[in-house]
C-alpha cells in the first residue's frame, strides 16, 4: 500500500542494509486528502555487487570529453537563441517550427502523445529534451532516435486504475 506524504517531503532513495536501496516514488496525487499531498510508493531493491576487477576495467568516457560535448552543446544553443537561452526556455511552438525536427521523428512524437495521453506541457518538454540530445550529439536535426530517447526519459506514473487498485 502506498504511503501518504506531503508533496514537499524530499524523494529519493537510501540503503536498506547491503546490496539494497530503498526508493520512494510519486504515483499519484490524492485529491481526497489535504492539496498537494501524493501518494508515494516505497519499494526494496536489490542491487547486486560490482565485482571489484570489473570496476578497474570498464571503460568509459573522459570527463574532460563529456565536458566538451556539453560546452559545444550549449554554445550551440547560445547561437540559435542568439544568447537569450537555452532549449529548456525555448517556446515549445518554437521548437515545434524552428528546433530542425525531422519528418519521422516528429511522427514518433505524435504517435507517443497519443498513446502516453501527454498534454501540451509533455510534449513540449520532450521536444525540448529530444533538441537537447540532438545539441550534445552534435547534430542538427532530432532524429528519431533522439526523440526515443527522449521519450525513454519520460516518468512512467500508473493510471488511475492502477493507483485505485494498490490503494484497496
């Protein structure tokens, strides 16, 4: 059964004994109690170690690299926005016209909004997310493959259906 707190209480997550982490995540509000109170969902996960001699041989990227590929990300949106933002303050009718997204990219987008019910706030925002990873790939254009990702990033929250059946 979920666990009633106020909307303001910090979320997160923290060690329930070893190889486990504790989370606690929104999955609706609840309009019945007090505003701006959610109903949160506390579960216990089970994380397997990293063997240590794994740890010492993954590779990965450079910071230093990463850093770069941000630096041009953003100046190449300080260029499009000619200095005055970003892709997060970017008007989503903008993007829409303006933000180089590709025939099937936008498809997927339109196909997603409608499957995921996303209101003009949501996909807005993953426009602007699918823009952004198009900037940091140095790309000029969002490809459907920057808009699945962006999609991905999308909070799966349960439909009321869901919530009204953990709470019986």
């Amino acid at each position: 059964m979920p666990t009633v707190v106020p909307a303001e209480q910090s979320l997160g997550a923290e060690a329930a004994g070893p190889n486990t982490l504790k989370v606690i995540v929104p999955v609706a509000l609840a309009p019945e109690l007090e505003p701006k109170t959610l109903l949160m969902l506390e579960a216990a996960i089970a994380v397997p170690a990293v063997p240590l001699a794994e740890l010492s041989t993954r590779g990965g990227e450079r910071s230093s690299d990463v850093r770069a590929r941000v630096e041009s990300a953003r100046a190449l949106q300080h260029g499009r926005y000619a200095g005055e933002g970003c892709n997060a303050r970017a008007p989503g009718r903008w993007l829409e016209t303006h933000g180089g997204v590709d025939v099937s990219a936008r498809q997927l987008l339109a196909t997603a909004g409608e499957r995921l019910h996303l209101s003009a706030r949501a996909f807005h925002r993953v426009l602007r997310v699918a823009r952004t990873i198009a900037d940091v790939e140095g790309e000029r254009t969002v490809g459907t493959a920057h808009m699945a990702e962006a999609l991905a990033y999308r909070p799966r929250v349960p439909d009321a259906s869901v919530v009204a059946s953990m709470t019986a």
